[in-house]
C-alpha cells in the first residue's frame, strides 16, 4: 500500500479521475456500497470484485478511483467513524469518555468487521483524527500528560473493543436459542452435578439473583481506576 497516495485519499487531497468515469461514481459511493458489503456478509466476503458487482460496474472501473483493496478498506475505517460525530455532551472526563464508549460499543455492533480492524497501526483519516481530538478534550483539565492521556484512551477502547468482541461471539455461538429455551433445556442438566461446587450453586440457585450489566459494570471500574489515578496525581 502506497502510504502518500492513501493518506491523499483518505483526506480528500486526491484528484478524482478525469476518464472514463461513470455518472454518479465517486469515492464515497464506492466506500458505502463497500461497507454495505461487509456489514452483511463479514470481511470475507468483501473484494473488488464484489463491490464492482454490486454497483454494476466493470471491476476496473473502480481502480480509476483507488487503487486496491487495502486503500478501500483503510477509506472504510474512517467511513463509519464519522458516522457518529462523537462530541461527548457530559459534564466532565468521566461522563464524556463514558457516552463516547457507548457509542462506540454501538458502532462495534453495527459494523461487528470493525472487530477485525487495527486502529492503531493503520493510516489515521479525518474522521479518526476528531475522535482522537475529542477524546483527548476531554480529558484537558485532569493534570494527565499527553503520553498518559494517550494511554487512558486506548485502555477504554480496548476495553469496548473487547466487550464489543463477546458480544459479537455471543450472537454467532446464541444465534436461535432462546433464554427461555436455556432455562428450559440446558440449567436442569447442570442442577445434578452443581454439589461439587458450592459457590457456583450458591449464586445458581440464590433467589434473589440479578444480572448486571456486564458492559456497564466493567466501564464504571475502568473509570473508576482512572480516576483514582488521577486523584492520586501520579501523572
């Protein structure tokens, strides 16, 4: 991949093509029939060829507009994160990277190829660079430095990116079954053999039992931590 010429792309600073072109062909439509593509079959399924298809074109008619697959894949990262401006409206640190995680959660579980992305180690795009801008806003004021700042921003999207990866792996592995189908069918089959682990059947069979939210849970922890990192002052 051509880093200049994508990074060209990626920030509008690419000529569009000048022959050959199809009315109504343009990058963006080419991106979000490509999206389209992988929201509803998975990466995999994702090739020239296929996007060609779907808008009815010759495949070589998109390499006037870009140059392979790695560039249309890097232009659809920056894509659908613009799709949610993120600009976090809660009062404080805490309350903004708290929204800006849900909403990244969701975006996760519109786009679960996302899952499969590095964000990382890929070229950064407009899109991406305000989200990095609002997240680090967000956190002016803390006493954090830019390195520590950084590294808060990447424990909270590690920590959505692996809430958004069980839940992607719970809905393939739970596709059908029901929990009513569970407590029916499966929790009588484990009942018998629950005495050889007293706690399990403790919290099994207590009751008063109540489900928490695991994604809220965990958030409120990563939250906590770095709050008292900060209130202890070790920047």
């Amino acid at each position: 991949m051509d880093m200049a010429n994508t990074m060209a792309l990626l920030w509008g600073t690419k000529p569009a093509p000048t022959r050959g072109r199809k009315p109504g062909m343009t990058i963006d439509r080419i991106v979000a029939t490509a999206v389209a593509v992988a929201d509803a079959d998975g990466l995999d399924a994702l090739s020239m060829r296929r996007v060609a298809d779907e808008l009815g074109v010759g495949t070589m008619s998109l390499y006037r507009y870009l140059p392979g697959k790695a560039e249309l894949f890097e232009l659809m990262l920056d894509a659908v994160m613009g799709e949610d401006p993120m600009v976090p409206t809660g009062d404080g640190w805490r309350d903004s990277l708290a929204e800006v995680a849900r909403r990244s959660l969701a975006g996760y579980r519109r786009h679960p190829w996302l899952l499969e992305a590095s964000l990382s180690h890929g070229l950064v795009g407009p899109n991406q660079a305000a989200v990095l801008d609002r997240l680090l806003a967000a956190l002016d004021g803390t006493g954090l430095t830019s390195g520590r700042k950084m590294a808060v921003i990447g424990l909270l999207i590690g920590y959505v990116q692996g809430r958004a990866r069980r839940l992607a792996d719970a809905a393939r592995t739970e596709r059908g079954v029901s929990d009513g189908w569970f407590w029916a069918e499966f929790a009588p089959l484990l009942e018998p053999h629950l005495d050889r682990f007293p706690s399990l059947a403790a919290a099994w069979r207590d009751d008063e039992l109540t489900w928490e939210d695991e994604f809220e849970f965990g958030l409120r922890r990563v939250l906590d931590g770095i709050e008292a990192h900060i209130d202890r002052g070790d920047q």
